[in-house]
C-alpha cells in the first residue's frame, strides 16, 4: 500500500506513507526524511536502482524534498548523502533528534510531525540556494549545461560544484534523472516506445533504452508490465531515493 499528497507545510514537498514490502526505488533527484520505526532517517540522492528493504520496517513515512531543497534544511552538502540512507542523529545533534523524535511519535500521523520539523528547520536554516530551481527548471526544458552555465552566469566547472551541493550530482547527472523520470511517466501512460523517446527528448529508442538500462536496471517494457522490479518504479516511489544505510 502507498501514498502521497503534496505537503501543506512544505512549498513543493510531497509526504507519503507505504506498507508493505515496496519495490526498487529509483533515482529521482529528490531527498527525503524517513520515520521508520520510531527512527529518523534521511535518504539522500540516487544514481541508480536500489532493491527494497534495505531500512528494515514494514510501514515507513517520508516527506520528499524537491530537488536541491534538502542541503539547506539539513545543513549537509548533498553530494555526502548520494547513494546513503543516514540516521538522522548522525547528521544533527543527538539530544536534538531524541527530543524531534519523542515530538513526531507523539503525532497521530507521522507525516504531519515531519513537515513540522522541515517546516520550523526550513524557517530557521534560510532559504535553499535559488540557482538549484533554475537549473532544474532549465534542465526540465532540455537546455544544453553548457547553455545554462551561460544563462546563469557561471563556467560549467562553478555549476557543477554547485550542483554537486545542491543535487548530489553534477547537472548532466541531474539531467538524466530528470528525463529518466519524464520518459517512465509516459511509459505508464502506454505510450509506444518510439513516442516516449521523441518526447521525453532521447536521441532514439536505442538511446532511450540504454539509459533506462543504466538508470533503472530493467527495460522499458519490463518496467510498462511491472516485472523485473518496474511495479511501482516511479516518481511515486514507494520509498525515498538511497542505496546504502547507515544505523
């Protein structure tokens, strides 16, 4: 079971709660905090697919954070979260996650205390920094990095140390996750697959497939009939963006 609503609280978050077993999480730009079991997490930027299960629970809560809003919240440069899931106390003072979390258990719905928490946080820690909108809006209309560099006034070097704290990644990494995303979106729409890779702005079907390969670990088709770990594979992911945990 999964769900989602955008957040309240949050401008551009979305909160969510899943049960069960989940499927492969798949990379999506975002990053999120976790409450699992009692536990706050975050799970930071992926490169790639990840099985579930790898934060042992069976109910999970998460609010999900637009692209490059997180490192501000958290004070944590993104690029040291990539591939992680973290104990929020690893992160934060350990007094300070023991009292936020006494806070959250206490809430009937958890995903309520967690946009609290990012909501407080978020007014105390400042805005995040403007340039990450704006690449990722100009990378959502399929600008070149180099155009972007150029529209921001930055060389591609300086954007790209930007990105890596802002996104985890550099911006033509950013770039794929984010056509990655648009191209599974019309994928579940049951588009054909010569159309997906016209839209979604790949060079081909070969090119498309290719890229879903080393994005998501399965095909296109796989994924459209929900084998090889494609059920549920998408921007609503069942759980957050992460490869590795740390406990």
């Amino acid at each position: 079971m999964y769900e989602e609503t955008p957040s309240a609280a949050v401008p551009g978050a979305v909160v969510w709660r899943s049960r069960g077993a989940g499927s492969v999480v798949l990379p999506d730009g975002c990053m999120d905090l976790l409450w699992v079991g009692g536990r706050l997490l975050v799970a930071g930027p992926d490169t790639g697919p990840h099985p579930a299960g790898e934060v042992p629970g069976d109910a999970f809560v998460g609010l999900r954070l637009p692209p490059g809003t997180a490192p501000a919240l958290l004070g944590v440069p993104a690029h040291e979260l990539r591939d992680r899931r973290v104990e929020l106390a690893g992160l934060w003072p350990g007094a300070e996650v023991r009292r936020l979390t006494e806070r959250i258990g206490a809430y009937e719905d958890p995903r309520t205390g967690l946009e609290q928490l990012a909501r407080v946080r978020a007014a105390a820690a400042g805005p995040p920094d403007p340039l990450a909108a704006e690449v990722t809006a100009r990378l959502r209309a399929g600008e070149s990095v180099a155009g972007i560099a150029g529209a921001v006034g930055l060389g591609e070097r300086q954007l790209r140390r930007r990105s890596l704290d802002a996104f985890g990644y550099g911006p033509r990494t950013l770039g794929r996750v984010l056509r990655l995303q648009r191209a599974l979106a019309l994928v579940r729409r049951g588009l054909p697959q010569a159309q997906v890779a016209h839209l979604a702005g790949y060079a081909d079907q070969a090119h498309l497939a290719r890229e879903v390969r080393a994005l998501t670990g399965t095909t296109p088709r796989a994924y459209a009939d929900g084998s090889e770990g494609g059920e549920g594979a998408n921007s609503e992911i069942p759980e957050p963006s992460g490869s590795s945990t740390t406990a």
